[in-house]
C-alpha cells in the first residue's frame, strides 16, 4: 500500500483551493492515491487539470488557475518520485 505523508510544502496553498472540509483523518488527495495504480493517480490528477484549465474564464479565474497550478504540482512531484 502506497506510504500517506501529511502536509508539504506545496500543499500550502490559498485556502479556497485545499479548504478545511476535504480535511479529515485522511485528505481525499491521500485516499485517491492509496486506492489507485500510480498510473491511474497521474490520470485523475490530468483529469482535475484538464478541468480547471477548460473553466478558468468562464468560472472563477485566477481560483481556478490556482488549483490548476495545485494539480500540475502535485503531478511533477508524482513524476519525480516514480
């Protein structure tokens, strides 16, 4: 099973993008990752990407751009510790 590591620096983002009701025992984050192949995490983490970067005009700008940097971060971080 995939080892669950609590806060890092990159997670310090705005609040709006990792508000305090997706904190539990275990960040949805964690979970996805502890239930998923590596390669099916990179997929839902492109998906969320994809999403925020479809939607940024038309939604919540520079929030969504915010959570689309989130996403990429969390994905090159992935990529480097594979």
């Amino acid at each position: 099973m995939t080892k669950i590591f609590r806060k890092r620096e990159w997670e310090k983002e705005a609040d709006s993008i990792n508000p305090s009701h997706y904190k539990t025992d275990i960040e949805f984050i964690d979970y996805c990752k502890a239930s998923m192949s590596s390669e099916r995490f990179k997929g839902f983490l492109e998906g969320n990407m994809k999403k925020y970067m479809h939607r940024w005009k038309n939604k919540n700008g520079v929030e969504d751009l915010r959570k689309l940097k989130w996403y990429l971060n969390r994905l090159l971080l992935e990529e480097e510790n594979d």
